[in-house]
C-alpha cells in the first residue's frame, strides 16, 4: 500500500504513528501549509513568457495535491528514513526525494511561523516576548498551587535548558574535536531552549552550535535577557548564569564527602517537579526523529532548520490539544 492520505486519514491510529499528528490537527495545518505552498509557487515560478510549455503540462508530480505534500514532509520529520526508502513509498527517485524533502521544509517552516508556532531566534527579542506571555497570563496553569510559599506562580516562571543531538563523525580533525562532547561521549549539535511553564511551549531557540561548547557560555553569547521578578529554573549546567532582576532556582549538589540537609532534599525535590516540565517539552520536541536520532543530512544550515520546525511542531500540537480540553 503506498504511504498516501486517502490510505491513511480512516486510521487514526496509523495516522498519528507516521505523521505525529491526529487527522484534525493534520487538517488544520493544512490550511496554513496550502497559504504557504501558493505563495512559495508564486514566488518560484518562472514568467510564462520565459516557459517552453503552459503551467500543468508534462509529466504529473508524485506529489499532486496539498495533503501528499504535507503528509511526506510531516512522515520525513517524524519517522527519518532514509532518502532512498521515503522515494520507495512515494514512487519517485531519490533526487526528487532530496529535492522535495528541502522545498517542503522551508514550506512546513513558513506554515508553523504564520499560525504563531514557530519560537523566537532573536535572543534580544526574549525579553518582550516573555513579558506579553506573562501579562496575558491569569490565574493558574495545570498543576499550579495558588498558595506555594516556596515557588512563585506558573506565570513568572521560565526554565533554560540545553539539549544536544547526535550528528555523523565530521572529517577534519579539527571539526571533530569541536563537535565532540564529553558529556555525550559523541559528536553532537546542541541548542538552548526557553520554556515557559505555564503554557509548557518552546519560546525561544538558541543557535545550533558543535557539541564541545558549554550551556552556559552559549547563553552568555547569545545575550538573552529575561523580565524582571521572574523565576528561572536551571540546571547544573548553567552554574554561575544569573541573569540580572531574576530569581534562579538550581538543585543543590550533594558537597563532596558530606550530605545534604533534609531541607535542601526537599528544595531539590520542588524544584525538580517543576523542572521535569521543560524535559517533558523537550521530549515532546523530539518525537521527531529527525531530532532524535543521528543526524545524517548535510546541507549548509539544515540541521538548524529541522530543530525550529521540530519545536513548532510540538507547539502546535500542545496548543491543539490544550483548545480540546
């Protein structure tokens, strides 16, 4: 049976499985991802004067309609096969794969950013995207306690965090030594991520950097500022980041020979519950394959491309599923 959405769209659970989306939320997609497709053949497509044949001649395309074209790129970025059985599925070679894996890409990219899915890339626009979050934000989140005299309300909280992904073995040794990270004990990509709590969305995604470098030192690069009276939750590998007007909240190490004190177990475990929710996001961000496993592409930039749509994509459907409920 080919991979195409009439088979498809009747079987919910086989749906979800290859696309990582329910056929509702496929379909409210679709509308943004048909907007953003006819302004991509708008801006593509060569005068009819320049034409040696009229618009719909030659050869039919594999992929004719809108819903073929969404579904390949969402079952390329959710289950990452290789070029070469996707173009099996789709009756097409694997130059046509390639050539479609990257049009669809910047096309799904565009679709996520016009319905507000997308996170931000400028690190001097945090700031203000997280004070309009927390001045529309009312009451309290899922799982948020009104009367907490150890953790501020949902609202004003944020938590940073790094994530890293496996990328193939570069060929220069000096490209080696940069991408290998030590924590990993492989060569990685890494990027950090914003998220707010309450919404449990990625607000903002850092650059993609070689996995040598540290959590930490990449913030301080990329300059970021956060709203004042907010609380940060982070981890130990943001030791020493403490952003100016900011409460920041990190689990306390056990001191090397010693304990720590039933107190501080007890902070470690609040701040904990909390910040189980950014390692949640970023799980749901890497139901995506493409992110999870090792990253074979290597066209200039993809790598950067793929983890902003992966994220967009899990925005989406938290924001689809929070509307059902």
């Amino acid at each position: 049976m080919e991979l195409r959405y009439e088979n498809l769209k009747d079987k919910p659970e086989t749906f979800l499985a290859f696309t990582g989306l329910e056929v509702k939320e496929f379909q409210i997609l679709l509308q943004a991802f048909t907007v953003a497709w006819e302004r991509y053949v708008q801006q593509n497509s060569l005068p009819i004067e320049v034409r040696q044949r009229d618009y719909g001649g030659g050869r039919k395309a594999n992929l004719a309609t809108c819903e073929e074209k969404l579904l390949f790129i969402l079952i390329y970025f959710k289950t990452y096969p290789l070029q070469k059985v996707l173009a099996f599925h789709f009756d097409m070679s694997q130059s046509q794969t390639c050539e479609w894996i990257h049009v669809l890409s910047e096309v799904l990219r565009q679709s996520l950013s016009e319905r507000g899915h997308t996170p931000e890339r400028d690190p001097q626009k945090v700031k203000e995207l997280l004070e309009s979050y927390m001045n529309e934000s009312g009451g309290c989140s899922q799982g948020e306690t009104e009367t907490s005299p150890e953790l501020p309300t949902y609202k004003e909280n944020f938590a940073i965090d790094g994530t890293e992904r496996r990328c193939q073995r570069p060929k220069d040794q000096e490209e080696q030594k940069r991408f290998y990270s030590g924590k990993k004990k492989t060569h990685t990509v890494k990027n950090n991520v914003i998220v707010t709590l309450g919404k449990r969305r990625v607000e903002y995604l850092g650059g993609t950097w070689e996995g040598k470098k540290h959590d930490k030192i990449i913030s301080d690069e990329e300059g970021h500022e956060f709203p004042k009276g907010s609380t940060l939750y982070k981890d130990s590998g943001f030791q020493g980041y403490e952003p100016v007007g900011v409460k920041t909240l990190q689990p306390k190490k056990k001191p090397r020979g010693g304990e720590l004190t039933v107190e501080e177990k007890e902070q470690n475990s609040l701040i904990s519950k909390v910040r189980i929710i950014v390692e949640h996001v970023l799980c749901g961000v890497k139901r995506c394959r493409i992110v999870k496993d090792v990253f074979r592409n290597t066209r200039d930039k993809f790598n950067d491309l793929v983890m902003e749509i992966a994220c967009g994509l899990h925005n989406f459907r938290t924001a689809c599923r929070i509307e059902d409920t």
